[in-house]
C-alpha cells in the first residue's frame, strides 16, 4: 500500500506540472512568449498603432528580383508596416507574373508589385474585371548579355540560342520585338527561327549559360550582372531603344474589390511606396544595401558585390508608372502574335497615387488616356 500510495503521488505531481505549464504553452503558441528582437524590424508594429480599414493585414506580393527595389527596400526598411499602423504587412514573393495574377485574382495576396505584360495578360484575360494598376516602381534593369566568343556583334545574334525567362513575359515579349526589327523570323510560341530563343528561368539561367545550352540571354537585373560575372559581356542596354531611356519594367497592381472595399489601405501602401523611392533616391548606396540584404532573407543568399553594383546602377526608380510605354509594350506582343489586340482603357486608377504625389509636393502622374472613366 504505501508504494502505490507513493506511485500515485508521483503521478499526481507530473500531472499538475503538465497542467501548470500548459497556459505557458498556450501563450507561447500565440505569440506572447516571444521577445520583440525576435520579429524583423520592417515588421515590427509600433506601439499605440492602429488598424487601417480595420484590417487584421494587408497581403503583398513581389519578385526576388533588383527591378522590384521598391518593395524589397520597402520592406527591408519597415516603410509598408509603418503606414500600415496595427495592420499587419504580410508579404509573398514570386518567381513569375502568372503565379503572382492567380494569386491576386484568388485573393491571396491583395497588392502586388508586378512587370507590364503580366499586368496586361491578366486584365485582357479577366475581361478588365479583376485589377488595376494604382503606381510605378521602377524603369530600366534589362539587357541583353552574351557569349563574346560566339557573339561579337548584334548581327551575330542571328542563329545563336538567346534565353528567355518565359514565354510570354516582358523580356521575351521585347526581345522578340527587337527580333522583328533586325528583320529575322522567329515563331512565338515555339521560339524556334532565324534566332532560337529558350524560355529558361531566371534561377537556371546563369547555369544554362555556363553549360553552353545558350550563347546569350534578354534578362532583368540581377540576372544579367549574373551572367556578366560568368564572362558574358552587355551587347545591348533595353534602355538605349526607348525615348529618354524610360520604359517601364514593374508597376504595382492590386484587386479591383480590394481598391474598392479599403482605399484607405491602398492609399497606405501608396504612401509607402512614394516614401520608400525617395529614400531610395535620395539614399542610393543604403538602399542598394538594403534589397539586397532582402534579396537575401527571401532567398537565403545576398549577391556579391561584382553583380549587385552593375545591376543597381542600370534599374531606375520612379513613381510614374510610364503609362505610355505600357501601350507600346502591348502593341508588341500583338505583333509577335502572343496577344490579340487588347482593350486596356481602365487598367489605370491613378487617383489615389496622385493624391499621395500631390500631399507630398510632388508632380503628379499621367494615365496615357487608359484610366478609369
């Protein structure tokens, strides 16, 4: 009897301490337990904050890539939580504009910053009905990047195997244009012709270069620094083809239900977004060190000083979402047969960017007639 009595106690005692420790549990499952340096300081909310629309969060998606500065720098800085108040910024980052246009079309993100033909594949593809693009980011950051033993000059592009990040999207769209232009013949959807281009991902791009599977590649910033430090040289500046050297590379999109139901939201992260260019301008070593100490948290690696100087200096910064070349940008994909010709009046709603523009003293921006009426 008196051992079963002291059995018992002992597992009387191991209950009641499971027992005492369960709140604990509970609270650190919550969220209580942990320490304020625990979160990232561009997530961190500020104390007394409060709530934007009376969201709980507002869902943000971008690219690992430079030309999407504004956003890695953005968040890397805190400018989105600090406007956002007690709304959490919550944050996705993409590989490729399909996958962020299913995203915002199914709700899973709300806001996005995003590269022109997506933008304009998912309004053409969605009858207008699914999103708007509210602002700019960034112009610049493409070039073409080759193989100086196989490629000396433009005229020797002509039957070398030039990638692509994919089918369709803005590299390959202008790419094929400026194909066009040299006067070679080049089948879309195939990429086979006068020039063979390989729709390769962004990722496998320098490992494709490396391994001889292609002689060159139409790629964004930080890819063709990447390929520059492979011993590719720049044949061509995408900049050098377009009036002042602007065209637009990302614009920031967002849900037409979400621009409707929380202006107030939309109109924050606006805010942040003009906040965070002018740091970036008026601050340009900083901010370079800023995306790319988010290019490393999202992918586990910064890049090496070799690719991050070049790759910065070519990517401009802006507000003005460069409506007019949006158009031309279109117009090329209608004339490589990717796209019928467009209706694109409405996927502009400058209105709350302008706000923002004109509260801060600054120009305001222009919709190139294809805003909402």
């Amino acid at each position: 009897m008196p051992a079963n009595r002291s059995a018992g106690a002992t597992l009387l005692r191991r209950g009641l301490a499971v027992l005492a420790a369960l709140p604990l549990l509970a609270l650190a499952a919550c969220g209580y337990g942990s320490k304020a340096d625990d979160v990232p300081a561009g997530q961190r909310i500020a104390a007394g904050a409060e709530k934007v629309d009376g969201l709980d969060s507002v869902k943000i998606g971008y690219f690992g890539n430079l030309t999407h500065a504004t956003a890695l720098v953005g968040v890397q800085r805190g400018f989105f939580q600090k406007e956002l108040g007690a709304t959490a910024a919550r944050y996705q980052v993409f590989n490729a504009g399909p996958s962020e246009i299913e995203a915002l079309n199914s709700g899973s993100i709300d806001i996005g910053w995003i590269g022109p033909s997506p933008a304009i594949n998912g309004y053409t593809r969605a009858e207008g009905k699914n999103l708007r693009i509210i602002g700019g980011s960034a112009s610049g950051g493409v070039k073409l990047v080759v193989d100086p033993e196989k490629i000396k000059s433009l005229k020797d592009v002509k039957g070398k195997r030039i990638a692509t990040p994919q089918l369709g999207n803005t590299q390959d769209v202008a790419f094929l244009n400026w194909v066009a232009e040299q006067g070679w013949k080049v089948d879309a959807e195939s990429g086979t012709g006068d020039v063979s281009v390989v729709r390769t991902d962004n990722k496998v791009t320098p490992d494709a270069y490396r391994a001889g599977s292609v002689d060159g590649a139409w790629v964004p910033e930080p890819t063709a620094s990447k390929l520059v430090a492979e011993g590719a040289k720049v044949l061509l500046d995408e900049s050098d083809l377009w009036p002042d050297r602007k065209f637009v590379i990302t614009n920031i999109i967002v849900s037409q239900k979400f621009l409707t139901e929380h202006p107030k939201a939309v109109e924050a992260v606006l805010k942040a977004s003009v906040e965070t260019n002018k740091w970036i301008n008026a601050n340009p070593d900083e901010a370079k060190a800023a995306a790319n100490r988010q290019l490393g948290t999202d992918s586990g690696k910064e890049l090496p000083a070799e690719v991050l100087d070049p790759a910065w200096k070519s990517i401009r910064i802006t507000d003005d979402p460069l409506a007019s070349t949006l158009g031309t940008e279109a117009g090329h994909a209608v004339e490589a047969g990717l796209l019928e010709n467009p209706d694109l009046a409405g996927i502009y709603d400058l209105t709350l960017l302008n706000k923002v523009l004109k509260d801060e003293g600054a120009n305001t921006v222009d919709d190139a007639g294809l805003g909402v009426k």
